[in-house]
C-alpha cells in the first residue's frame, strides 16, 4: 500500500469524524474547524488513546483557538520577508523554502497556522519554479530549509525534484528538511524514500517531537532508516503549556531522543501566534527547564533554548545565567549553583 493509499484510510479529517472517534462534543470541533484545519493519522489518534492529555492537546481543536484575540496572524513577520510567495529570506546565508502546504496532522499551536493545511496556501509547480529561481540567482544562499507544512508529505517522486532542482544550483551546498512526519507519521519513512533522500547529501533533517509518549517503536524505526542513509538528525521542539514545561518530561524527551539517533537542535519558546496563547508558558520557566538540563544530562542531548523573535528579528538563545560578575575576574555559578570564579585578564607580554 502505498503512503497516499494509508493516509487516504487512516486519516482523521472531519469534525464528525474526530467527534465519534473519541466521543466528544461536535459543536466546539465544527466551530474550529470552520477557521483552522483538522487532521490526525489514525497512528497518533491510537497514541492519543493510550497517552491522553499531552498528546491530545497537540491535535484536539480546543474553542480557545477562536477566543484569543492578542496573538499575530503571522508573528515572524514572513510574508514581508518573502522575496517571492512561500519563500522567506531572513538571514543572508540561509532561506526557508515551503514547498508543500499539507502536514500529517494539524498541531493546534503551528506558528503558521495562518495557512498551513488552508486552500489558500497555494503551492503549485509556479511557486516553486519562482523560488527556485529566486535561490539561484541569489548565491550568498548556501543553506536551504525545505519546509511547509511538512515536505514529506509529497511524493517520493515530486519531493526528489524539489531536491534535484536544489543540487543543480552551485551556491546551495546544505540542503535541511524540516518535517514532524517521523512523530506524526512514521510509517510514511520508507526504505525507498531514505534511498532516495540519500542521493542529495549533504542533506539534514529537523524534526519535531515534543513529548516522550510520542518515542515509539515506529518512530524509532523512521528515525533509523534515516539515520542509516546518512541523514543527520536534529529535533525543534516547542515548549508547550501543560504538555512539556516541566523539568522532568524535558529531560526524558531529550534523552529518548538521543537514543533513536536525534540530537536536541532547538527548544522553543512558543511564537505569539494568534490561536495559541493557551499553550504559551513563561520564559523563566523555560530557563529553569535549561538549568535542570545544562551539566545534569549529556551535553549531546541538550538544546538550545530559542525564541524566534516577533517581527522577523531571528532566532536569540535564552541561557541560564551562569554569570553573577564579569570585570577583572569572572565570578560565577557551577551548574550545581556552587560559587567559582575565572581570571578575566592577559598576561603582561
Ligand atoms: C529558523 C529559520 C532559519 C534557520 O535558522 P537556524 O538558526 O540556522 O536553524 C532560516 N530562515 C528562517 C526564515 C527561519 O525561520
Ligand atoms: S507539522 Fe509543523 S507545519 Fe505542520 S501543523 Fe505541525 S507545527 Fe505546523
């Protein structure tokens, strides 16, 4: 069977159809959906049967989607920084390429929930012509983020176009996917896609977990055909208000992580994207989750703990303050919070 034909059997899409699959209300689901997209794989629905909240959180719509009215409609601020549509150029070296407006499910706190999974998120053979246009004839691009939606939701045949048309220009030398398909559909990564993927190295992949339920034996089995093709995995997971913000399940995510061959890339402060704002926790919070990782885990499988700044600004790292003194001596804190101090001056020649 293939992928188009499992997803066509085991994708949850409708209000009606979510509603009688967990037996819950229809009202709420039908007035979301009216604004936002509904989908989830019938693998993570069963693993929200078994798991419940912090997996449900993730794909049920909740009413509060519409009740929010301080959040952006696009808080990275990208259609202005889209030279062309579905490409955004914000940093000199590097762009983000959406090449597919589809995902395998629908996470009720997607950053570009604006579009993704909406009709009015055009993507077509002419807006990916037009960035890869725009990609060749800028060359101070070197490192490209093929994301969407989720870019592996196309077919093996369409994605490798994509891919053959990005080796084709000299100035692109790292290609990246970003795809949360290894979480939400796993048995989508098959040995002939990881073949055919292998082909475009030097190519990574960005993946997103946010929970340990979310570490399955399917999800371990994705992650190493990948890996075994040479792939180097990352993960960005989003800090996420009742799902992950605490210490104890940041921890064990990042070391099951590890030990299905992703390294922790980001860990996200959630975007102040409009519909969300139940999801959002404090910084201080996300600071104190890093001062529980730094020195106590693997430094292999700590992240960095990121805000994506409002209006396009980038990405800015959020560290624990180790630093109590810099002047001629450096006086600061062990991970243990233990007092210690550096000198901060050169010798005299
Ligand atoms: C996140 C992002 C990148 C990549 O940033 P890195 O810190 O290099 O991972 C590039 N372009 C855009 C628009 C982004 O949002
Ligand atoms: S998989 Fe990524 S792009 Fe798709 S809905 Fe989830 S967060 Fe958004």
């Amino acid at each position: 069977m293939s992928y188009h034909a499992f997803q066509a059997h085991t994708l949850i899409s409708t209000p009606e159809q979510l509603a009688s699959a967990l037996d819950i209300p229809l009202a709420p689901l039908q007035a979301v959906h009216s604004v936002y997209p509904l989908r989830i794989s019938a693998y993570y629905l069963d693993l929200i049967k078994k798991t419940g909240v912090p997996l449900w959180k993730q794909a049920v719509p909740d009413i509060r989607e519409l009740e929010d009215s301080t959040g952006l409609i696009d808080p990275l601020d990208e259609e202005n920084l889209s030279p062309v549509p579905f490409l955004v150029h914000k940093y000199p070296d590097r762009a983000l390429f959406l090449v597919c407006n589809e995902c395998a499910m629908y996470c009720r706190f997607c950053t570009r929930k604006r579009k993704v999974g909406k009709p009015e998120m055009m993507i077509n053979d002419r807006t990916i012509a037009a960035g890869l246009e725009y990609l060749a004839k800028t060359p101070t691009i070197t490192d490209v983020l093929v994301s969407g939606g989720d870019p592996l939701m196309l077919s093996d045949n369409r994605l490798e176009s994509i891919l053959k048309a990005l080796r084709a220009i000299p100035s692109v030398s790292t290609i990246r996917i970003g795809t949360r398909i290894p979480c939400t559909l796993p048995m989508r990564v098959t040995p002939k896609l990881a073949a055919m993927l292998k082909k475009y190295h030097p190519l990574y992949i960005n993946t997103h977990f946010n929970h340990p339920a979310e570490i399955t034996a399917e999800a371990t089995l994705a992650c190493r055909l990948l890996a075994d093709a040479g792939i180097p995995l990352g993960c960005q997971t989003v800090l996420l208000r009742g799902i992950n913000d605490s210490p104890y399940i940041i921890k064990q995510l990042m070391n099951l992580l590890l030990k299905i061959r992703v390294k922790p890339y980001y860990l996200f402060q959630a975007d102040l994207t409009r519909g969300t704002s139940h999801f959002r926790t404090t910084i201080d919070t996300g600071l104190g989750i890093m001062q529980h990782l730094i020195g106590h885990i693997s430094g292999m499988a700590v992240p960095t703990y990121a805000l994506d700044a409002p209006g396009g600004g980038g990405k800015i790292p959020l560290t624990p303050d180790y630093i109590k003194n810099l002047g001629k001596v450096l006086e600061f804190e062990t991970y243990l919070g233990l007092p210690c101090s550096y000198p901060n001056e050169i010798s005299p020649v």
